[in-house]
C-alpha cells in the first residue's frame, strides 16, 4: 500500500483549502415585475423569464380557481332559477 514519503507541511495544507468559501451570488431584477432575483432563474413572484411566462404562481393559480368556483355556482343559480320562473 503507498504511503507518502515526506510530511506535506502546512503551507501546501492550507492553501489547499484556501480557495474554499462562499461566493456572494448575484442579484438581478424582473424585468417584468422589478422584483430581486437570482440570475439566470424564474421569478417566484411573477413567473416570467426573459420576457415570457414559464411558471405558473401560485396567485395565479388562486385567482384561476376563483373564477372557476364562480362559474360552476352561476350555471347551478341558473339551472335552479329556470324551473322556479315557471309559474305551472
């Protein structure tokens, strides 16, 4: 089995790790809505990138189900009222 030959001094150890620490990331703004955000990443608040929409949010996806619940209680209020108007 190798085994080194000489004691790797100090020096060569810790400039080894020198190298090794956290990089602050870079901050970038929407374009569509100015928001903070990571480079090069969908924005969480609007879900555009570069201009388009990639992701649906999740105000998105509140105000898509609310039309949605008035719709279904429009036609159940329309399908109720037409045999009551019906004086026979």
């Amino acid at each position: 089995m190798p085994v080194p030959k000489r004691k790797r001094s100090r020096a060569r150890r810790d400039s080894r790790f020198a190298n090794k620490f956290i990089k602050v990331k870079a901050i970038a703004t929407c374009s569509n809505c100015n928001e903070a955000t990571s480079s090069h990443q969908v924005c969480a608040s609007c879900g555009y990138y570069k201009g388009r929409k990639v992701m649906t949010t999740k105000k998105d996806r509140v105000t898509k189900r609310k039309d949605a619940l008035t719709a279904r209680q429009a036609t159940s209020k329309s399908a109720q009222g037409t045999p009551s108007e019906n004086p026979e």
